[in-house]
C-alpha cells in the first residue's frame, strides 16, 4: 500500500480521517484521487471536516485547494509515545 484515506459520516457532518501517501510518491497524484473519491462518497449536502497538524504548512495548503477552510479550531492530540501534535480543524461548506 502506497496511500490511504479514510472517511465517515456522522449525523451532523461528513468526516475526513487519517490520510497519507508514503513519501517516494507524494507529488503523483494519489493523494489527489484519494481526497476526490473521498469527496465524492462524502457528497455536498453536509459541511466535511478533517484535522491537520499545525506545523505541516504542505497539507494544509493541500486541503485549501479542495475548497477546505482554517475554522480556528485547535486542539492537542497525544501520541502513543507522550509527545504532543498541535491539530487544526479545516472545513469544507456544504452547498446544498
């Protein structure tokens, strides 16, 4: 496996989960066709939202180009090993 993307759906809103694409095949592509069909199964008529680490400006901008937007919602998410990741929630309007 080269990439990954999870989505979900809850009542209130759409969800975009972990996504990543090993580093040897960043820039090809395959994260774009993993965000659109996540996209794509998520619809347009409930606002999606996802998390993204604060200090990785590549996603972030990544995200931006997929019509998601800062919302100003921070939070600190523990990893297994005691450090602390810096999280940023980004939203995508509903248009319908």
């Amino acid at each position: 496996m080269i990439g990954s993307c999870t989505a979900y759906r809850s009542e209130e809103a759409g969800h975009i989960g972990a996504m990543y694409v090993l580093p040897d095949y960043q820039g090809r592509g395959i994260g774009t066709r993993l965000m659109q069909e996540a996209l794509a199964w998520l619809g347009t008529q409930q606002e999606i939202t996802l998390w993204a680490a604060v200090f990785n400006p590549r996603p972030i901008a990544f995200y931006q180009r997929f019509g998601f937007v800062e919302n100003g919602v921070l939070r600190e998410y523990a990893l297994h090993n005691g450090k602390i990741l810096p999280l940023l929630q980004m939203v995508k309007r509903a248009e319908g």
